[in-house]
C-alpha cells in the first residue's frame, strides 16, 4: 500500500521489491469531504489513533498539547480514540495535568468523525510507523490542514500538502502547530491542497485503476 511497506517487506522477507505490485490504500472522497457550513474552531486540534499503542506516538502529540497550553490558554485536543483504563495514556495525561482538557471519543459514526474534521484546526498525526497513514489521508480528504510526523510511509501520503515533522520530536510538533495557529491563510491553503492531493493520487477511483 505504500513504497515504505514495499521496501520493508522486501527487506525482512528476503525478496526483491520491485517484484511487489504498489496499490495505494484508496479514500473514500464522497463521505471524507469538506462540510458545508460548518466554522471551524481556530483553536481546536484533532487526532485519530489508538491511544496506547506505541507506534501511533499520541504521548509525542500529549506532550505538546501540554506545551502549547502555556501559550494558547484555550487551545483544545480533540482525540478519536479510547484509553486504556489505567493505562499508558491515562496516566500520562494525568501527570501532564491535561486530564480535564484532552477529550477520548470512541464508538462514533464516521459522519459523525467527518463532522469533527470539519470542526478542526488542525489535523495532527503523530505516528511513529506508518504502513500507509488513513488517518492523514481521510484528515486531508476532509480538507483539514495536516501535521504529521515522517513516521513510516506518512511523507507519501501528505507530500507537499501538509506540515511533516521528525517522528518522536516534541519540538517539532509544537512549532509547527504554533505556526499554523499563527497562520489562517496558510491553513486554508493546505487544507485545499491536501484535498486535492487525495483526490489526484488516493481516492478509489485511482486505486482500481491501480489495482487493474
């Protein structure tokens, strides 16, 4: 689904990678789209990945949410995702003091996450590994600014279109988002280009024509 997985595949199974076929995870640009209407909060970060597994990197995402807070008094962070109890990711967000300021929502429709987007700033993706990154791809799709981390096969998916950061940095992290809070014109004009890059290269009509 990407050129990292090819090359990782080939590398750990011994094969050739240019005897792996490429077809690109496709989006479903009719339901992950911009809504109508809907204001976006300038203050409301977002981020979809399972809370405590490692790889995604939300701790990275948690420690610069606490960072930023410092500056930015209302600064919201909205996470599709579901802690542990008693978990990871539970205490962390209570050691950082942000337990009543980071918002888990689990079990929602995927309308209802579009509906998020559309309410978004900033779509931030942390990761530390990515086979592919839909988190990023369907942010984009939804015409939401994307910062993500160079984890993986992350820089394919988001190319030019959105802000890309070292994996595991938390200095990155928080000066790109300052920047693009700092910036309403360039988070318009990434949100529109990250649109169009997923409906150019990752949308299902490419990827049947792909798979074909």
């Amino acid at each position: 689904v990407s050129d990292c997985s090819r090359q990782d595949i080939a590398r750990d199974f011994g094969l050739q990678p240019a005897g792996i076929g490429l077809v690109h995870n496709g989006i479903d640009t009719d339901i992950f789209q911009p809504v109508p209407g809907v204001t976006r909060n300038p203050l409301r970060l977002m981020a979809t990945c399972s809370a405590d597994a490692p790889l995604k990197g939300l701790r990275y995402l948690l420690r610069a949410y606490a960072r930023l807070l410092q500056d930015y008094p209302e600064l919201e962070l909205l996470v599709v995702s579901k802690p542990r109890p008693g978990g990871k990711t539970e205490r962390l967000v209570r050691n950082l003091g942000i337990a009543d300021r980071v918002r888990f929502v689990s079990g929602i429709s995927t309308e209802q996450m579009v509906q998020y987007y559309a309410e978004a700033a900033i779509a931030v993706v942390p990761s530390v590994y990515e086979g592919f990154g839909l988190p990023a791809g369907e942010a984009m799709a939804c015409g939401v600014p994307v910062v993500s981390s160079d984890g993986g096969a992350l820089p394919e998916v988001v190319g030019d279109a959105g802000v890309i950061v070292p994996a595991k940095s938390v200095d990155a992290l928080v000066a790109a988002i300052n920047d693009l809070l700092l910036d309403p014109s360039r988070r318009e004009d990434l949100g529109r280009r990250g649109r169009q890059r997923i409906l150019d290269q990752f949308c299902w009509d490419v990827c049947a024509g792909e798979m074909v």
